[in-house]
C-alpha cells in the first residue's frame, strides 16, 4: 500500500504525502455500519477525519481507497470530486477493485457526480486509463483534482477545456474510436520514448515477462484483472519481427499494441490479439516503439511474450 502511494505520487507529480492516512481493518457489518451509506455491499471506503484521513475496510490490501485519501490530502480544502473521474482513477491506481470488463457505456457514466453505482466502476477506470494514456498520469489528476465544484455536465465540460484543453465531447468521441494516432496528444510518445530501450539477446530475440508483476505498484490495472504494461523498443535498422506468447494462449490471451515514436510524418500504430495466434513477420521502419501489453488472464501467473527479428 505504500509502493502505491509513492508510485501514485511520482507518477501524479503530487509527491508523497506530508501526513498519514489511518487504516482501519474491520469486519464487514463494522464496515458496513462505519461508512453509512446505507448500502450492504460496501467493503470499505475513505473519509476525511481530524487529525487524519481515515481508510475504513474489511480486506487488506486495500489500495483503491487510499487513493481516494491521498487526493483529499492533496486538495487545499478537501472536498468531494467527481465520482466518475475520480472512481476511475481509484481503481486504475487501487488495483484492489474490480477486475471486470466494462458493461455500461461512457454515455451512461459520465452523468454521476457523486456515487457512482459499482456496475459503472470498470468503465469509469476504462475511461481514465485512456485520459492518462492520451494525457499522461498528473494531467489525469489535475482534472480530477479540479472537478470538485462541478455537478453538471455543462461544468465538466469547462473544467476539461480549462484543465487538458479539450471538450469532454471531442475526448468522449476520441475514446469512443479507442484512437491511438497521431490527432490524440500521445503522452507514451514523450514519456516512454524517452525511456531506455529493451536489450535484445544476440540471437535476435527480446523475452518479456508480462504479468509476472501484477501485484508489482508500477503495473496499471487490477492485480487480479486486465494489467497494462509498457516496454520501449529501439530497432536500428528496418526489420521484420514476429511476436509471439511462450506460454499456453488461451490463458493469457494478451494484447499488445505498437506504436512509433515520433511525430505524426511516421504514424505507426498497430495493435493485435495474440490469443488469435504468433503474429508473423510485421515490417517495422527503423526507430524507437512502445510497445503496450493488455494482460488479462485473471491469473497471477505470468505469460512469456517472445519477439523475434528476422
Ligand atoms: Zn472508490
């Protein structure tokens, strides 16, 4: 739980917190009774307390709620945010919560302001893992930072305007193609292709362990779902590679995705579902790539992914 709050810090740019957050382990009628929210099926939840935030909870790990403590704590004067953006952001950081494919449609979430129902979860965090994505991770905390006044989609809106510099229209329209060209802002351009590359053994193959650190802090997603994962390949020269997982597909069914550094004149940006069989022979220009992992085996055993050049 703390690797995870330093990573959210480092990553956010927020820092580290200057006070504690006190954990409570309780059982669950406690929890229950605690969080009065008049719900049964509450687990645990966050609420800011004097001296301290408190984490009130039936089950440990509990990241997701920490998470929710730690933008408290980063507010001047804390104040509930909004429940989509922030939900979303608990769980890609909490790897704790839920682990399930999205069921809802952005369309249906983005109304909720404050409490947002747990079958909207998996699509809120769908929905800000692709704002840190296009944004990077401290433009995703700012705006949910500052969407703590807003109550209408009218101010959410202003506050994407003003905070990332998009209409939450032309962003919901660029996730609804699930865009990864060159019109998105592309944070992995800058960050990961600034990043050291993959060492290639001398045979000309590259083997990466993927998911072998879900339970790892620096790994987005849940540690018992879907986990991304991100690798920055450097090719000298134009090659052909094949990629391909060195361990039972159907368990892992892995998805990976490449794209080019650089600016929009050399787009490149390829995504494929491995569980669907080796990708043989992709032609790639000379330069540097990030490649992204979607793991979701459900499991905590990891996939090999191995990739050849020819
Ligand atoms: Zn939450």
């Amino acid at each position: 739980m703390e690797k995870m709050l330093s990573f959210l810090g480092r990553e956010t740019e927020l820092g580290d917190l200057e006070q504690p957050v006190d954990v409570y382990l309780l059982a669950e009628e406690q929890v229950v009774e605690t969080c009065g929210l008049g719900i049964d099926d509450v687990y645990a939840c966050a609420f800011v307390a004097e001296p301290n935030p408190v984490v009130v909870t039936s089950y440990l790990p509990t990241e997701h709620e920490l998470v929710h403590a730690y933008l408290s704590l980063k507010q001047d004067e804390p104040k509930t945010r909004y429940a989509f953006l922030e939900e979303g952001l608990a769980s890609v950081y909490g790897r704790d919560g839920s682990s399930s494919a999205p069921t809802t449609s952005l369309e249906e979430g983005l109304p909720f302001d404050r409490s947002l129902p747990l079958d909207q979860y998996p699509r809120a965090a769908h929905f800000m893992n692709f704002v840190i994505d296009e944004f990077g991770p401290a433009a995703a905390a700012r705006v949910v930072l500052a969407s703590s006044e807003v109550r209408d989609m009218d101010a959410l809106n202003s506050t994407f305007i003003e905070t990332l510099g998009t209409s939450i229209n032309a962003l919901a329209e660029l996730y609804e193609q699930e865009s990864v060209s060159c019109t998105s802002a592309g944070w992995q351009r800058g960050y990961d292709c600034g990043a050291p590359a993959e060492e290639w053994h001398l045979s000309g193959t590259l083997q990466l362990d993927i998911g072998r650190e879900c339970r790892s802090p620096t790994v987005l997603g849940s540690s018992d779902g879907p986990a991304f994962e991100r690798f920055t390949l450097e090719f000298p020269e134009a090659t052909t590679v094949s990629i391909r997982m060195d361990t039972p597909v159907e368990e892992h069914h892995a998805t990976i995705r490449l794209t080019k550094c650089g600016t929009c004149d050399d787009e490149f940006s390829f995504v494929y579902d491995l569980s669907r069989g080796p990708l043989f022979e992709l032609q790639l220009d000379p330069g540097k790539y990030v490649l992204r992992t979607l793991y979701s085996s459900g499991q905590s055993e990891p996939g090999v992914l191995v990739i050849r050049q020819q």
